[in-house]
C-alpha cells in the first residue's frame, strides 16, 4: 500500500501521529520560562504564624461553648439552686463510673464519693444527670445544665418544698 492510499484510508490516524510530532518538536525547541526572567521572587519555606492558622477566634468559640443550646432559658427555675462554680461535660457510666466537669477552665475527671470542684460530694452517675451532696442536701445536676435540682430527703428539710425527684442509678 503507498502512503496517499493510506492518508486516503486512516486520515485519523495519520492527523493524531502528526498532531504528536508536532507537540514534541515543539516541546523540545521551546524552552520553559525559569521563575527568574519572570519577575518571580522565590520566598524561603516557612512555617506560617499561629494566629494565621487558627480557624475561629476565643470569643466565637465562648459564646458557642458557654451557650444554653439544649437547656432552655437561662433564668433558674423555682426551687433550684443554681451554682457557676463547675459545668457537667459528660458522664462515663462504664465499670468505673465518673463525671467530667468543668471548673476555671481546666477539664476533671471526678470519680463517685470524690469531691467536685467546689467540695460537693459526688453520690452517684447515670446517662443523663449526676448526684451530689451539698450541705447534708442531695442534688441532680443534668448533662448541659448548670442548675441544680434539689432532691427531697428527711436530712434536708428545703428540699421538701419542691416535687420529688427520683436520684440516679448508681
């Protein structure tokens, strides 16, 4: 077969091979631009400062964290107690169970009848609250909520006033 029988016959072919010579040829005559002649000035790598690389400023996140998200209003109901000194962060109800509180900006891990932060005595956890002692008094504190609810016994007479709460499972 002659070559104008095999134009006449694959003229994809032979235009995508000429297409391909014609970009080496061109490829290899043709020299890159280097970053110098272009005006570029090349910087140093370097680490970027911290303040670059934060994703949200304090304040953002201490509205968010110190938020009232799940809780409702944040005026104390009647009959509850409410104490800032500490906020519930969660609750571990494995073989060990503890709550993790927050006081002063440090994270505890308190374990049942060790004190909480602000010397309360903590009596029991369950998935949803905590039970302390305060005062011969015994309290509810729910996951998310800074008050506290006041849990009727015959040790604590201010208590009474107020509908009984069931305590926790231990």
């Amino acid at each position: 077969m002659r070559l104008p029988e095999f134009v006449w016959k694959q003229p994809l072919l032979v235009a995508a091979t000429a297409g391909s010579l014609l970009g080496v040829v061109l490829g290899v005559l043709w020299p890159l631009p280097s970053p110098a002649a272009s005006g570029a000035v090349e910087d140093a790598m370097r680490v970027p400062a911290r303040a670059a690389m934060e994703r949200y400023s304090e304040g953002d996140f201490a509205v968010l964290r110190d938020g009232r998200l799940w809780t409702g209003s944040a005026v104390a109901q009647a009959g509850s107690a409410t104490v800032a000194t500490w906020r519930l962060l969660g609750v571990v109800t494995g073989p060990a169970r503890a709550a993790l509180v927050e006081a002063g900006g440090k994270q505890v891990s308190v374990g049942v009848g060790q004190p909480l932060p602000d010397g309360t005595i903590l009596r029991s956890v369950s998935a949803e609250a905590i039970g302390f002692e305060r005062n011969a008094c015994l309290f509810q504190r729910a996951l998310y909520s800074k008050e506290d609810v006041p849990i009727a016994t015959a040790k604590c007479p201010a208590a009474n006033n107020t509908p009984t709460q069931s305590t926790p499972n231990q």
